[in-house]
C-alpha cells in the first residue's frame, strides 16, 4: 500500500489516542504496540473486506487449510513487511521518539503449535496469500498456547502460555458466525418422505464462535483469512433449563466441559493424555469449519453438487481426517444427496498430507470411544469402511490379512489416517525421500491400490519471514548485488551464485554474518550472564526435543570434544560455540532428560578455564518462531542429523540454509534435496542412508555394544553419563545410558558417531578457508529459492487443489 510518512504520523498519534485516550508521552510500550497493530489493521481491513465479497460473488474455488495447528509468532513485523510499509513506519515512529524494533517485541507469539508441521501451516498461509491463491487456515484458538519452557538448575520446567493475557489486536470475534456442534447422544432412524432419516438425539450442544484474523498478501491487494474457533456453552437454553432443576454442578461442568475443548494445545504431536479431549477438539474444529463453509456456500446460490467445483478442502496431517466423515454427514443428513453422490463430492474436495512415519503418531481411536462421542459419524464410518473393504475383497479376493490390515476399522480401534487415504483424491508426503518411504513402505498397501492418489510435495518456508523479515541486512544485500525480482519469485536468488567468486561480495556476506553474531552474543550476554566469542563458529541446533532428531549425538561429540581438549590443552581446533534450543513434551521422560545433560555439559565446560574458550554450550530457553528468527541469521554450522528414514522433511534446515549457514546433515527428509541443489561440495553430509536403516530394523544385525565395546571414545562418552562426570546423581542420566545401550540404540547414535566426528572435522577446516567457507555460504543461499514455500503451493495449487492465482482483485465498488 502507499502510505505517506506524515500521513502514518498523525494517523498513529490519533489510534492512540483513540484507542487508550493518550499522547505519546505517557502511554506505555504496550499501548502504544496496540495503537500500532489496531492502525495496521485498520490498514487491512478495506482489502479483507473486499477480498472476501470478491471471493463469494465471483464463486472463484477456495481452499481451506484444516490444521490443529498454525505456528504463527508474531504478525506485527510481517504485516508490515507484507503491506510494503515497514520503512515509512519505522522512520515515522522515530520522529515520534518510538523504536519500532521495541514495539516489536512486545507482541506475545502465537505459539499454537508444536513444531514443523504448525510452522508449515503458518508458512503456507502467507504463501497461499502472497501468491494470490484465495486460502484460509482454519483451526482452533487455544487459550493456551504451547508452553513457555523455564530452564531451572537445567531442567525444563513449562510455565502455561497465556498469550491472550494483553489482547489479541489482530484478531476479530465473528459473534453472527457461530456454529453449532454436537457430541455424544443417540441417532434414531426414521422414514420421512420415504427417505431414511437419521435423528440425532440428546446430544450436548456446543457453540463454535470463530476468530479471524487477516492474511495479508505481499504487494497485493487480497486479504486472506485464518478462522479460529473457541468452544463455548450454548447459552441460556441449556443452561437455563438445567439451572431451574436446581443444578448448579452440572451446569458448571457443562460449562467447564466445554471450555475445555479450546482450552490448550496438545504438547507434542505424537504422544499425548487425553484422548477423548483431543478427538473432541478435532470434531469440534472440523465440524464448526466445514459447516461455515456450507454455509457461505450456499449463501452464494450455487448448487450443492457443484461444491466440489467451488471447495476444496486441505487435511494436514492425520488431526482433521475426521472431515471426510463430516462433510459426509452434512452432505447427506442435511443436504439430502444420495450416498454415492456425497461420497463423490467428498473425495474430490479432500486431499492429505501424512507428516510422519513415527507409528505412536498415527492416530486410532477406541472403537467405544469414538461411537459414544460421535455415534453418526462412526456409523458413516463404518459405511465407508464396509464399501471400501468390498472394493478391497474385490482387487485382492480373500486376502484377509491384508484387507484387515488396510480396514479403517480393525481390531477395536478406528484408524485415522486410513480414513484420510480411502476418503482423499490425494495423499502427499513431504519431501521426495519421506513420500517413496511412505509409497513402498508404511503405505505399500495403499500405494498398490490407489497408485493415482499418492504424490509428494517437498515442504517449504516463506522466504519473506525466514529471509527479508528475519536477516534484513542479508536481504538487502541481495537486492542490491542482483535485483528485487528474486522477492516475488525466489528461485531467481540462483543469480547470487554469480558471485561466488567475488572477493568483494563475500567479505559482505561475511560480514553480515559476523554482526548478527555480535548482536546476538549481545543478547546472549545480558539474558544468561555467557559471554561467547563472535568469531568462533556457531554451530545451532534448534527444533524439538525428540530421541530421532538426535540432540544426544550433538552432545556426546562435544563431551568428546572436550574431552580431546581436556588430554591436550593446546589441540589446534576452532573456537566453537554450540547452541541449542528445544522442548521436550512434559511427558517425554528421555526428552527432558536430554535437555537436563545439555544443560549440565554446558555448566562444566562455560566454567572450565583450561580449555581457553575454546567450546561454549548455550541452552537457549524457549525455543519459539521470534526466538528462531534471532538465531537462524548467526548461524555458521546448521545441524540436521536425525537418523535417516525418520525426519519426513525438515523445514528448520531450509531456513538456516537461506540464512547461508553450511548443513552438516543425514541423508534424511528435504537434507537430501538440499544436498541435490546445493551440490555435495557446500553440504556435509554424514551417516547411515535410510535404506541401511530400513534393513537394520528390519533385519537386525546392529549392536551397540559392539561400538561400545570397540570404540574407546565412545566408552569413556557412556561411561561418563553414568559415573558421577556431570552429575552427583549418577542415576540422572541413566535413562539415556540405558537407551544407548541396554535398549541397543533405537536411532543408530553410536553407529553413526564415527562418521559424525569426522564430519565435523571436515566443518573444522573448512572454516579455516575463508574463501571457501563463504563461497559455501553463498551457494547456500543461491540455491535455497526453491525450498520457499510460494514454490510448494504453487505445486499444491496446481496439482491437488485446482486453486488459480489472482494476480489482483479487480476494483470493487
Ligand atoms: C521451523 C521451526 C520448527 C521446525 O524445525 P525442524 O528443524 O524442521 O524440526 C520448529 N519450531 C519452530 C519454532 C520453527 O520455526
């Protein structure tokens, strides 16, 4: 948008005032970081508003992204990035005695989601938007976002994420959009109109109220939506009834029953509590959200069987499966289609994405369970489940073990993500190694049965956070060295490999590095009194605690380290400063375990002055989207090293490698396609393959205690968890002790650990070569546009949803 400076001036000191009835001096930074988000937001508004009546007049073909989780962080920085009109703000601010960088800060992260896959979530909405591809998210508004991790005497302890605490600015509550949704009661059948009729009866309502919060477009004028629902008690009907009988208590837990449907956000996305709660939470969104849409639908007048021509509908990962019963269930209880009809119609608006091979991630649910909360949609289950075990019984007649091993329903449990399959037009894996695994392993019965369903789409980050948001001195650099058009279509960022060579361009790149290092070893020092060296290498791992991403090689190779340095003072190494940031699931024994040896390791080797600086260990607590956006711009050495087979993509390594860090990574998950383009020459690769993996679990033939028993560095490492080295408590760590080698080391930590230390003595004296390492960084950065996530929605457009791209809105009157 075009926004003049005087005009952005005296159209904030009136927000101000406005909003809180106060001049600049005196209002407090957090006043006056709502009075900028509300202006922002009135910004939006006109183009929302347009967008969305453009979109219902026009019965242009929408997508919805269903997720349980959207990973969004901060909206201030990337609105205004997106409207174009960062700069005039933030030199408007100045003259007004306000740092923009501090209003910044204030906004508490959306943090509404684990990890990946509710990051990804949140880079695909900017990306539908930026790319003119009419999107929205739909999910649930937690009250509670994903815990706040404390480190306290090195253990993670997780403090409740009350985000909403100050408001949410961006934020607006549809009161008139309300939906109702049903759980539990019973389904009487009927014959009205000689049609067979299901009643659903005594059931407990519960009313969705949907959030929206604006999507806004980069250098266009649409405007998105992501439609977040809150539970809340059906107001005085039920209430009041159950109140004139006298009885309070269980009108307080009707009310405490639903609340607390959108009251948290399940920590972990593959092992949880609370199974009934968690499938509540899903029918809940996906009912509210595909009802909505009916709704606005037909608002449109179009017909019902053209729904499909109009909508289509996105699952993201196994979480919202549930939506190709509902969508069923409205299709035929409510819009009278015929079954085959409904069934047609659904399978063409849904698609999935499977996320993980982990088998605790893929959901079933008890069969009583699931029949007791929902008793319509299991029976359309079952209906689904009946004719798709005939077509099965068909292609492969008699096969039982295999037809109950492919049934959505078997063995008491209802099994989610066979749902999504037999339910979807197309299942997709998320990056090419993740999605044949996926074709020839975990799904090899599907694949033979529907080979046209299945394909894959590598996962992406928006560049304009992971990149012009996040390192705007590397950006700008980039636009100054090659142009502006890699911003709207990032593959072009390849013409930096030009440059590869240029002396002058690499002592830029490198000098970039080098400040965002000075600045953050700034911060560093104020928040955890550390004080690291801005010229050693950083070396970063930051992503969730979990036993296959393999925090636990990283640590035992600089227990090594140092244990290397303690033999021999003088060992001629690079200075090192490691950092890591992750959660563990407060459930996750080993996790936290691991977080807990992080933490000990680095108190002994900050505190050991005999080893001259040379290593530094920094645990930085509460790894979320604001605190990667700090790290990733510092980061020399990016560590990737989950066991081969087991990361489905990765999106966190994308990021670094934009940000020109150098990868030392497994051949695993998008690292593989990253090695593709980036060349094997700018990449350090190490460690099993995942089809050695594969065979090894398969087959055996792995002992860890032969590596125990034949490797003396890794004899002194285990031994050392256990006697007494890092802890007066030798039983600490002995959860990990006795996973590595009692359990023989489910993730290949010591197999691999050989090939790790070397590929760390490759980074090493890589390094030592200035010009190497920076024709490293900058191959880095030339080859990541492809990994942006307007590139796979692209794909996801063209391919799966038959969404077009607007390049504008025509003008509205
Ligand atoms: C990108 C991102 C992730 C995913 O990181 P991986 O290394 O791919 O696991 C997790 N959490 C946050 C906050 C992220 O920004």
């Amino acid at each position: 948008m075009i926004l003049d400076k005087e005009k952005f001036k005296s159209d904030y000191v009136r927000k101000l005032m406005n909003s809180f009835a106060e001049e600049i001096e005196g209002a407090s930074k957090l006043h006056k970081y709502f009075a900028l988000g509300g202006l922002v937001r009135d910004y939006v508004t006109e183009n929302w508003v347009n967008t969305n009546k453009y979109y219902l007049e026009s019965g242009e073909k929408q997508i919805y992204y269903f997720s349980m989780e959207f990973l969004i962080g901060r909206l201030l920085g990337s609105n205004l990035l997106n409207l174009g009109i960062r700069q005039v703000c933030k030199d408007g601010l100045t003259e007004l005695g306000i740092s923009l960088e501090e209003l910044e800060e204030i906004e508490n992260d959306a943090g509404l989601g684990n990890g990946g896959l509710g990051r990804l979530a949140a880079c695909f909405l900017d990306s539908m938007a930026s790319s003119g591809i009419p999107g929205h998210g739909c999910g649930i508004r937690y009250r509670y976002g994903l815990f706040e991790q404390k480190i306290i005497d090195g253990y993670q302890v997780e403090v409740p994420d009350y985000w909403l605490r100050d408001g949410n600015v961006w934020e607006i509550r549809k009161e008139n959009k309300a939906i109702e949704v049903r759980f539990g009661g019973k389904i009487r059948i009927d014959y009205i109109n000689n049609r067979m009729t299901f009643i659903h009866e005594d059931y407990e309502p519960v009313r969705a109220v949907p959030y929206d919060t604006p999507v806004v477009a980069y250098d266009k004028n649409m405007v998105n939506t992501l439609r977040l629902w809150s539970a809340e008690p059906i107001a005085w009907e039920f209430d009041f009834n159950t109140f004139s009988r006298g009885d309070y208590v269980k009108a307080e837990a009707y009310r405490a029953s639903v609340e607390a449907i959108s009251q948290v956000l399940y920590p972990d996305d593959s092992n949880w509590e609370g199974k009934l709660l968690r499938l509540k939470q899903q029918y809940f969104f996906v009912s509210a959200g595909l009802q909505s849409i009916l709704r606005s639908y037909k608002k449109s007048g179009l017909p019902i069987n053209e729904l499909n021509k109009h909508i289509a509908v996105h699952i993201n990962d196994t979480h919202p499966s549930v939506a190709v019963a509902e969508l069923m269930r409205i299709l035929i209880d409510e819009e009278l289609l015929s079954w085959d009809e409904a069934w047609h119609i659904t399978t063409d608006i849904m698609a999935y994405t499977n996320h993980t091979i982990l088998s605790e991630a893929l959901e079933k649910w008890p069969v009583d369970m699931f029949k007791n909360l929902l008793p319509r949609i299991y029976m359309i289950i079952e209906e689904i489940n009946r004719r798709f075990c005939e077509a099965l019984n068909r292609k492969w007649p008699g096969q039982w073990g295999r037809i109950n091993n492919m049934s959505i329903i078997n063995d008491g449990l209802v099994k989610m993500a066979h749902l999504a399959i037999v339910g979807s037009h197309s299942v997709n894996g998320v990056a090419e190694l993740h999605t044949e695994i996926l074709k020839h392993q975990e799904l090899s019965n599907f694949y033979q049965f529907y080979p046209e369903k299945f394909n894959n789409k590598t996962n992406g980050i928006t560049h304009r956070r992971w990149l012009m948001k996040c390192n705007p001195k590397l950006s700008n650099l980039i636009t100054d060295t090659i142009g502006s058009s890699w911003i709207k279509a990032p593959i072009e960022l390849n013409s930096l490999a030009k440059y590869k060579y240029d002396p002058a361009f690499q002592n830029k790149i490198a000098s970039i590095k080098k400040a965002n290092k000075a600045n953050f070893s700034n911060l560093i020092k104020n928040k955890y009194g550390i004080v690291i060296d801005p010229n050693s290498i950083f070396d970063v791992q930051v992503k969730r605690l979990h036993a296959y991403k393999r925090q636990i090689l990283n640590v035992l190779h600089i227990m090594h380290l140092y244990n290397k340095l303690k033999e021999n003072p003088s060992l001629d190494i690079l200075p090192r400063t490691f950092f890591f940031g992750a959660k563990a699931s407060p459930s996750y024994h080993l996790a936290k375990q691991t977080i807990k040896l992080i933490n000990s390791v680095a108190t002994k080797i900050n505190n050991d002055s005999s080893i001259n600086d040379k290593l530094k260990v920094v645990f930085l607590e509460n790894y979320s989207v604001s605190l990667a956006e700090k790290i990733i711009p510092c980061a020399d050495v990016s560590e990737q090293i989950s066991t081969a087979s087991k990361e489905a993509s990765g999106t966190g390594n994308m990021k670094f490698m934009m940000n020109g860090a150098v990868t030392v990574a497994t051949l695993d998950g998008a690292n593989v396609e990253m090695k593709d383009a980036v060349g094997e020459d700018n990449i350090v690769i190490f460690g099993l393959k995942a089809n050695e993996v594969i065979s090894y679990n398969k087959y055996g033939g792995y002992s860890s205690w032969d590596v125990y028993n034949n490797d003396m560095r890794v004899n002194k490492l285990i031994t050392q968890l256990v006697d007494g080295t890092l802890s007066h408590s030798r039983a600490e760590f002995k959860n990990i002790y006795e996973s590595l080698l009692m359990f023989n080391d489910e993730y290949f930590v010591l197999k691999d650990f050989d090939a790790y230390a070397k590929a760390h003595e490759r980074v090493d004296s890589l390094y030592r070569n200035n010009t190497k390492w920076n024709e490293m960084c900058i191959m880095n950065i030339a080859h990541s546009g492809v990994f942006s996530s307007d590139n796979t929605i692209k794909q996801y457009s063209k391919d799966i949803w038959g969404t077009r791209e607007l390049k504008l809105l025509p003008e509205m009157d």
